[in-house]
C-alpha cells in the first residue's frame, strides 16, 4: 500500500489529503484501476477526528477500494491539545470560513483526477464518504460540487469534480432546524454549536440566509449523487431528524438514497467498534447493531463501484 500525506494549498500545513493506495495485483487488478472513496473526518468545524479518519479508510480498502482522508479547513489551529482549546474565545480565521471547507473537496478530487493514471484511480467512481460535520461537508459538496462557488474556486472542468456517490453517518443537514431545534434545549447544545458556527460562519452566523446556504437538505437539486445515509435514533447531539429530512429531500428530486436509521447508539460512533472507540467512552462508541452499517453501505456501494463486472 502506498499512503503518504499531501499539502493541498501552498503555505497551509492543516489542508491535507492522505492516501492508502492498494498495490496493483497480477492475481487480482492486473492494472485495472480502482474505485475509491475519499473521507471527510467529523469534528464540528472545530477539529479532525482520528477516529473517523484512518480506521475508516482502512474499512474501505477491505473492500477493494482506493482511499483518501481529507482533513479540511477547522478552527483548529494547532497551538495545544484540540481537547484543551478555548474555541468559545478564539479568534476568527477568515481563510477557513464557509465555503472553504467544502471547496477543498474540489481540491481533493482535482489532485486525485491528477494522478489517476498512477495511482490507478478510476476518477469516475470517486464516493465521498463523512460523519458528523463531515457528513454535513459531503452533503455541501453534493449540493454544490456543480455550482460557481466551487468550479471557479478549483478551476477545472465539472466533471472531474463531480461524485459518483455519497455515504453520510449522522450528517447535519438542515441549520435552519439546528438553529431552531437548539435554540429551545436547555442542556447546552445551542452553545455547543453557536462556538462552531461562529468559527465557520463568523459574527453574523444567525444570519437565516447564511444557515439557508449551510443547509444542504433545503438545496437537493439533480445533480446530487446516489447517497446512503446511516443513523441513530438516540443520538442527542444530531437529531436524527436530520438523516430523514435529507432523505426526504432525495425523494422528492429522485435521487437514489438508502437509509438506515438503527435504535440504539449515540453520537459519533464511527465503525461503532472497539478499533475507533477511546478508552473512556467505549460503552458509547461501540454497538453490536449498528456496526453494521459499514457492510450495508459496501453491499449498497458494489451497486456502482463493483469492480468486476458479473457475468
């Protein structure tokens, strides 16, 4: 496997792509390029998460596909431990406000198309694949991988920039309802998310036009890709309301989705096992049933990444 880490935007060291590139096989490939699935690590615009990063990457070369880790634009800024940031007091970075993030999946995509040849992608079949503010992230770049705010920004032709389909865990999808929905919780989650939000959106973040634009469930058109979308119904940080309102957006454009919405588990849960759960939270990162997940978004990601064709 060839994986190495790749500054995405000159003079930044937190823009990277990493890539877990399978060795080409005379047993198996014999040159044929690979599908793959670039990642979009949750962390609410304010870190990276490891847990949704590697390990998940990892799932995917199980599968036969090429991956890629994107860490994208966050509050972050490196100086201490994320866990030990006062976020609530940091300043503002205009480099990494909204749209920002979303654009650097367009990056991503373009260097990825650039080096197909020898990395054996097959740059037609590229998923996009988040969680979390990730998820949100994916479900931007679906909404918007078409539109000005990021061709003109990349700079390349559409088409190198487009998905072949989107698989979101616990996506936000609607800060309209976020907004709504927090403003009426009495446990901190509006809070929680004004930090984030103002490190994403800036000062005026509570401007409705600017939570319209963050709303990808509200801007479904024809040329979002076949999505799956998985959650939790007792996820308290990110409704599940969320997965079923994009859901139902899909429906109403005709985009193919698939959705699995399992009872029990919380936020976060990544591959929902012991290999992307910390040791102080295992009981709460870990699920036997929705762990599943993973095998039901590879048997749904075969549908238009098999990469032998059946005869």
């Amino acid at each position: 496997m060839k994986s190495e880490v790749i500054k995405l935007i000159e003079g930044r060291d937190d823009v990277t792509l990493t890539t877990y590139i399978l060795d080409d096989s005379p047993e198996m490939t014999q040159g044929k390029a690979r599908p793959a699935v670039l990642i979009c690590p949750g962390g609410a615009y304010l870190c990276c998460s490891d847990r949704e990063g590697e390990p998940i990457a990892m799932a995917f070369l199980r599968q036969g596909y090429n991956a890629f880790v994107l860490r994208y634009s966050i509050a972050y800024d490196g100086s201490k431990p994320y866990w030990e940031t006062d976020f609530a007091h940091q300043a503002i970075n205009p480099d990494k406000l909204h749209p920002q993030p979303m654009r650097e999946i367009g990056l991503a995509f373009a260097y990825i198309n650039e080096h197909k040849g020898e990395w054996q992608v097959d740059a037609k079949r590229i998923a996009i694949c988040g969680f979390s503010a990730g998820a949100h992230n994916c479900a931007m770049y679906s909404t918007h991988w078409s539109k000005p705010v990021i061709t003109d920004f990349v700079g390349v032709d559409k088409e190198v920039l487009r998905p072949a389909a989107c698989i979101l865990g616990y996506p936000l999808t609607d800060y309209i309802y976020m907004y709504e929905a927090t403003k009426k919780d009495s446990e901190g989650a509006f809070e929680f998310f004004s930090v984030s939000n103002r490190l994403m959106l800036g000062e005026d973040w509570e401007n409705q036009e600017k939570l319209l634009d963050m709303s990808p469930a509200r801007l479904v058109d024809e040329d979002v890709p076949p999505t799956f979308i998985w959650s939790t119904s007792k996820d308290e940080l990110v409704p599940v309301a969320h997965s079923t309102i994009y859901a139902t957006s899909l429906a109403e454009a005709g985009i193919p989705f698939e959705l699995h919405i399992f009872q029990d588990g919380g936020h976060g849960m990544a591959l929902c096992d012991q290999s992307t759960s910390c040791r102080d939270a295992y009981d709460i990162q870990t699920n036997k049933d929705a762990k599943a997940w993973i095998d039901l978004a590879a048997a749904w990601l075969e549908k238009y990444f098999a990469i032998y064709k059946r005869k």
